[in-house]
C-alpha cells in the first residue's frame, strides 16, 4: 500500500509545527532540504488503518516565494505533491492568511484549512462562520486550539474523508 502525503503548509508562528506534533507524534526525522540549509521534519501518521507521511513544511507567505524557506515550502508543494495540504492559519489574522489558502486552491492542491489560535481569536471577540467559509471555498475547514489539541480529532475525520473521497 503506498503512504499517502500530508504537507503542513502556512506563515511562520501560526502553530504548524504544534499541529505536527499532535498529528505525528513518533518515528519524526529532522533533515535539511536537499541542496539547502533549511530544516525540513518529516513524520509518519497512521488514521484508519492508512499510513501518511507528515511534512512540516517551512513558514510561507505566499506561493511565489522570496526566501530561502518559502522556496523550499514552494518546492515541496509543488514538486512532491502531496496528496494533501494542511493550510494553517492564525484565526485572528484570517482575512490576510486567506490569500495564500486561495493560492493553494488554484495550485491544484487538495486544500484542508485550519483555523487555529481559536483560543486568542475567540477571546478578541472574532467570531468565524466556518461552515459558511467551507462552502465558499469549497475545501474542509476546521477550527482548533492547537497547543491545547482542540479540534484535532475533527481534523483527523477530515483528512480520512479527503482521502476517501478525493485522493
Ligand atoms: N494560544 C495559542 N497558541 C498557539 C496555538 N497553536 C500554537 N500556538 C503557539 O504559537 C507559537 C508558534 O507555534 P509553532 O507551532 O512553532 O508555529 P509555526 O511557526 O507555524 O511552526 C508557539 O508559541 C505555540 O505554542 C493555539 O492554538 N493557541
Ligand atoms: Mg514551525
């Protein structure tokens, strides 16, 4: 059976490498990208009796990358194709963070879009209509408290129903 592909994808700081972690937990190699000096972790995950490779993909900002990082992030997006693409946001950033989900979108990448921070986002008064942002982008949203490993089952559920649907 061949291990299907997850890249973590999204700005620095929004809790990407938290989200690794609680999807990961073991059998996590750390390497520089081939040719760069930009550390790259890589996990594995088993959901449903399906084995995924997890890459922490480094902070980006937009697809059409400037530093070192973002070029690296661009390359594992668009050269290893993954079968899946976890866009992280900080919730309380959400307009701004949505170019790059729409970026992604058009890459023709299966999109997952995680709203995370919900914790600080809900204690700003910001409140999101997720279901309604799933249904204009068309992609599976969820929140979660990453640190606090809030809405990580959910994200789980979504990403075995993407592979059953989609991949
Ligand atoms: N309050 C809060 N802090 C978070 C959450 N997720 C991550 N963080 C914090 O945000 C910071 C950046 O997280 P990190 O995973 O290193 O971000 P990365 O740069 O995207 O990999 C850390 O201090 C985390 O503890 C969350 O859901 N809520
Ligand atoms: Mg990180």
């Amino acid at each position: 059976m061949s291990v299907k592909k997850i890249a973590i994808a999204g700005n620095p700081n929004v809790g990407k490498s938290v989200l690794f972690n609680a999807l990961t937990k073991q059998y996590v190699a750390v390497s520089n990208y081939p040719g760069t000096t930009v550390e790259v972790s890589r996990g594995r995950m088993n959901l449903e009796g399906e084995e995924y490779e997890v890459i922490d993909t480094p902070g980006m900002y937009s697809l059409y990358s400037i530093t070192e990082e973002e070029r690296v992030a661009r390359r594992i997006l668009i050269n290893e194709r993954p079968d899946i693409v976890i866009h992280v946001l900080d919730a309380k950033n959400l307009e701004r963070m949505l170019l790059l989900t729409l970026q992604l979108i058009e890459a023709d990448l299966n999109v997952i879009l995680v709203l995370n921070i919900m914790d600080e986002a809900v204690k700003e008064g910001i409140s999101i209509d997720a279901s309604g942002l799933e249904k204009e982008l068309k992609i599976p949203v969820v929140e979660t408290v990453a640190t606090a490993g809030k809405g990580i089952d959910e994200l789980k559920k979504k990403i075995g129903g993407y592979g059953k649907k989609r991949l």
